[in-house]
C-alpha cells in the first residue's frame, strides 16, 4: 500500500513539472527572494508587486502576474531556468542575509538602486555561472564576504555605494575572469591587495573608502582605468606602472601621495589622464626631450593643490595632444614659458592647443604675455589669478576669482627659492 502511494505521489510531481514551465526549484528561490524583501516596500505597479505563484513565473513573464524583474531561459530540457534577477529601482527594503540564492542558472544579479540593508549573503557564491553582480546604490553593511572570491566566472562585481567596510578580500585573486570592479564609494580599509592574477581586469575604481598603504604595485596589463581618489595612499607612481601598456586614465586624488613625480608617467605609452590633484607632492622629474615635441599620449593633465617647487615645466607646453593642464595652488615660480602662451593662442596644425590653463595661485611673476592678453573670454579657459605678476587686473577674465599676492609675500617666497 505505501509504494503504491509513493508511485502515485512520483506520478503527481511527474506531471506537474512536465506542465510547468518552471523548474520547482527556481519557483521556490523567487519565493524565497520575494519573502525576504520588506513588502511594504514592494509599492503598486513595482516588479515584486505582480510577482503572483499561483501561476508559473516563466510561463507568465511580461504579463500582469510577473511584468518585470527577471527573465527565462529554456538551459534545460522540458523547464526554464532563472538566467537574470534584475529589479527596478523602486525603494525596496529588507534584509537579504537569509536568502538561499539557488538559482544554479542565473547570470546577472542586478538590485542596484535600492534601500537593502544588512551583510551580503555568503549564498551568492551559490551562483557559480553569474557573469554579473551589481548591488550599488544600496545600504549593504558589514564586510565583503570570502566566498565571493570563488565566483570563478565574474565579469562584472559592482559594489559601490553602500556601507560596506573592513579590507578587501585575499579570495579576490581567484576572481579570475573578472573584468570590471568598483567598490567606490564605502568605507573599506587596509591595504589593496595584489590582483595581479586577474588577467581580464580593465576597470577599477576603489575611490571615496579609507584603503590606506602604497598604491598596489602589482596590478594586471590589461588595467585600462585606475581610479582611487580620495583615500589615504601615501608614497608615489609605482615603477611598475610602466608595465601597464593598455593603461588610459589614472586617478589618485586627494590622497596622501608625496615625493617626486616620475618622469616615465608623462611620456607613458598609452596614458591620455592624468588626475594627482590634492596630494603631497613637492616635485615632478622632467622627462626627456626635444624641441620638436615630447612622445606623449596625454590629453589631460591635473596637477594641483599639491606643494610642487620649481619652474613651470617646459615639457607640458610640447606634449602634441595635452589641451588641458591644472597646475594651480602650488609653489611654481618664474615666468610663463613661450611654449604655453603658444600653445594656447596659436598651436598649429600638429599640437593641440590648451583648451584649459590653469596657473592660479602660484608664485610666477614678470608681466603677463602679451598674447594672453589679446584672448576674449570663452576663447580658452585660463587662470593667472593669485600669483606674483606686475600687472594683472581683475578686469581681465583670467585675473578673476583671486587677488595677485602681496609684494611682501612674494619678496618672501623669492628668497627661499633655490
């Protein structure tokens, strides 16, 4: 009697799941998913809100029953499986710590935009064929969790604006397909860790945490783009920078940076920014070059608010395709090179010219050259306001916003330049 049962109950579960076009498990996970979030979040007309199980979710997607937040993909023979979890931004709340993920088929994992609060779950590293994770934009606390270093097919894992804090996981060198990492915008600590491993990596943005030490010397050459401003980095450029062929942006304001500038940087292979505002540095080496011109990539060059002495660098006015240079608030001194006023009032056919030269309060005196003073507004942004010049009325579009310095200021300043 009892295996005549069973055999009916096997027929009853046989049955239902050749009528559905979900797999069970998948129903269940979405269940689980949709029980978690806080439903006086779920507002009407949101994704969560018509998610309705008395009728099949795959069978029903894009209707009134399930109208968004997920998609199906027949992977599997006689059911669909749950490839993408990606809801609106519609203020949803609650807790995800609990949630099981089994959802062995997702690919993309997107709940960007939201008000998820508490850890993140150790269950994502469940989704062993996720391609991409982004949960920015949310109130996710507590530490990035190890296991998601074993999500060995990860493109994409968007962290970034949320409360997450402690250092960044070791288990990240096993990321090995990652491509794309941004955890800006958290409260992450300790040093960067060596992801030289991850050989696909071209994006990485840390900016905005407290990730202190040296900038990580050891970065793949794939890095295309390196943004990690506003920590608490100290030392200079790693040598090893020079290796990064495919590198285009560099961004490592407001940190805690000193020294020398190096000079290889300025004439990088591929490197087009150049972002070191709001450090400590105190000089910059001058690469070689002639006068025809340095071999240089770079469009933009911002250098200010750091503590650089010396003469305006004459290499920065033959750098073919630079057409913007900051270097204001900075202990510069001397006179305008040639090369800047040139190539900012008449470039030539093969130098961009200065779209944006900025100078301001520094220390460069004499008289401001002449064809400087024949540019009309909006014809190029420059600024000469708070330095040393003899003659620099606000009168002029470049001399506003900052008043010239003293004579005793200056007289002070000259007799501690070397």
């Amino acid at each position: 009697m009892a295996s005549l049962i069973s055999l009916v109950l096997l027929l009853l579960l046989t049955l239902s799941s050749a009528e559905s076009k979900t797999f069970w498990g998948d129903v269940a996970a979405l269940k689980d998913f949709k029980n978690s979030v806080d439903a006086k979040s779920m507002s009407p007309g949101s994704c969560l809100s018509s998610w309705d199980f008395s009728v099949d979710p795959c069978d029903n997607i894009f209707s009134d029953t399930f109208t968004c937040g997920f998609r199906c993909d027949s992977v599997v023979t006689g059911s669909g499986r749950v490839t993408e979890l990606s809801l609106d931004q519609a203020g949803y709340s609650g807790s995800l710590s609990s949630v099981s993920f089994n959802l062995p088929y997702l690919q993309t994992l997107d709940l960007s935009g939201n008000y998820f609060s508490g850890p993140l779950p150790d269950s994502l590293s469940n989704l062993t064929r996720l391609t991409r994770l982004t949960v920015s934009g949310n109130s996710f606390s507590g530490s990035i969790p190890d296991s998601v270093g074993s999500m060995t097919v990860l493109e994409e894992l968007v962290l970034d604006s949320n409360r997450l804090y402690g250092s960044i996981p070791a288990s990240f060198n096993g990321l090995s397909s990652l491509k794309r990492l941004e955890i800006q915008l958290n409260n992450i600590s300790g040093e960067f860790p060596d992801l030289s491993s991850l050989k696909n990596l071209y994006y990485l943005d840390a900016s905005d945490n407290r990730i202190s030490g040296r900038i990580p010397s050891f970065l793949p050459e794939s890095i295309v783009q390196i943004s990690m401003r506003n920590n608490l980095f100290q030392g200079t450029i790693p040598e090893s920078f020079k290796l990064l062929n495919s590198l285009e942006v560099i961004d490592l304001s407001h940190n805690k940076l000193s020294g020398s500038i190096p000079s290889f940087i300025f004439t990088h292979q591929s490197l087009q920014q150049l972002t070191l505002s709001f450090n400590g540095f105190t000089s910059l080496e001058s690469p070689y070059y002639s006068p025809l011109g340095l071999p240089s990539e770079l469009i933009s060059v911002d250098l200010s608010n750091n503590q650089i002495l010396g003469a305006l660098p004459l290499f920065m006015g033959l750098s073919p395709k630079l057409s913007a240079l900051s270097l204001e608030n900075n202990k510069f001194f001397g006179m305008i090179p040639t090369q800047y006023v040139w190539k900012t009032v008449s470039p030539g056919s093969e130098f961009a010219g200065f779209q944006r030269l900025l100078l301001g309060g520094n220390f460069l005196f004499g008289v401001v050259p002449g064809p400087l003073m024949a540019l009309k507004p909006g014809s190029a942004n420059v600024q000469l306001a708070g330095n040393c010049f003899s003659w620099c009325p606000a009168t002029l579009f470049f001399c506003q916003g900052q008043e010239q310095r003293s004579p005793k200021e200056c007289r002070k300043f000259s007799r501690v330049v070397p």
